[in-house]
C-alpha cells in the first residue's frame, strides 16, 4: 500500500472514529437529560412524573385502558419513569416485562426487581396521575386472562407458561397500600 492510500485510509478511520465518539456522547447527553425530565422518552427512563392531576378517591372504572397502548410508570423507589404496555382484565389494571430470564433482564431491565422490592408507583395516562401499589403476579386465576388479553390487545404470545418459567413477570396495578392513620406506605 503506497504512502497516499495510507493517508486516505489512515483520515477515514479518523473520521469513523470522531463520528462513533460524537454519537456516543449525544446519546449520553439524552439518556442523562431524560433522567431529570417529567416522564420518560420513548427509549430512555426518565425522572418523576410531577405533572398532571393527582386522581384520589374511589378506585377508578379501570375499562377505559382497553383503549391505551402506552402508560407512564414512575417507581417511587428509585424515582425513575418508564412507558409500558397495560392491560385490563376484569376491572384491574396489568403491566408485564417479558425476556426476565436472559441477558437483556440483568443488563437493561432493573424496574420489575426494583418494582418488587418496593412496589409504590404512580402511573399517568392522558394526563392523569394515580397512586399505585405493583403486586408481582405468579400464579392463580388472573395469570391466564391477563396473559390472553396482552395477547389479545398487543398481537404477541404471552402465556402462563411463560409466568410459571419467570420468563414473562405479571404486576398487577394495585390500589396503594396505607397505613392505620391513612398515610401510603
């Protein structure tokens, strides 16, 4: 290889690299800015949910989520936001996180252990905030509706096979838990 072909080449690895480094740090900079915004983005989690009607009272008439794709849930517990599918079956409302049992749970999905640790969390939809309480879901009667109406709502498989094997983890969206004087815990 002649002496100006290595300099080409030698500009162009150069450039790759510059290019790999600036795409690099933009993607930082977004994960980084999303971690202070109200809510999440579509790839990043983001920070609390602060905005939007806090709804108390009477638990709500949950069947309007058949309508709704995509809710925010903010864990209280650390206070990181995220956009997750949602389904309702039999007047309650339901999350999943599916792939638990491989490499992408342990490396990208930490909320459902953090959810279970301590399942205080706000959810928003259209606006509007709510106090919830995750309860993971590992077996009764609920497992086979709620897994057919994710299946159903969202065109992927989702079974009861796939909760008894800890591959796909149910919560239900649980009114929150308070104390004796009526404060949440």
């Amino acid at each position: 290889m002649n002496n100006l072909a290595r300099a080409v080449l030698n500009k162009a690895f150069l450039l790759i690299g510059v290019i790999l480094l600036l795409l690099i740090f933009a993607i930082s900079a977004l994960a980084i800015s999303a971690r202070f915004a109200d809510g999440p983005s579509v790839i990043f989690a983001g920070g609390p949910l602060e905005t939007g009607e806090l709804v108390t009272g009477p638990e709500p008439d949950w069947s309007f989520a058949r309508d709704i794709d995509l809710i925010e849930l903010q864990l209280i517990e650390p206070p990181r936001s995220r956009i997750l599918w949602v389904a309702d079956y039999e007047g309650k409302l339901y999350l999943n996180s599916n792939y638990m049992g491989g490499l992408r749970q342990r490396f990208w999905k930490k909320w459902p252990a953090e959810a279970e640790k301590d399942g205080r969390a706000i959810l928003r939809i259209n606006g509007k905030r709510y106090e919830r309480h995750l309860v993971r879901i590992k077996s009764g009667d609920a497992v086979e509706g709620v897994t057919r109406e994710f299946t159903r709502k969202y065109g992927v498989t989702m079974t009861p096979e796939e909760v008894e094997e800890e591959e796909l983890w149910l919560f239900e969206l649980a009114p929150p838990r308070t104390s004796d004087n009526g404060d949440i815990k």
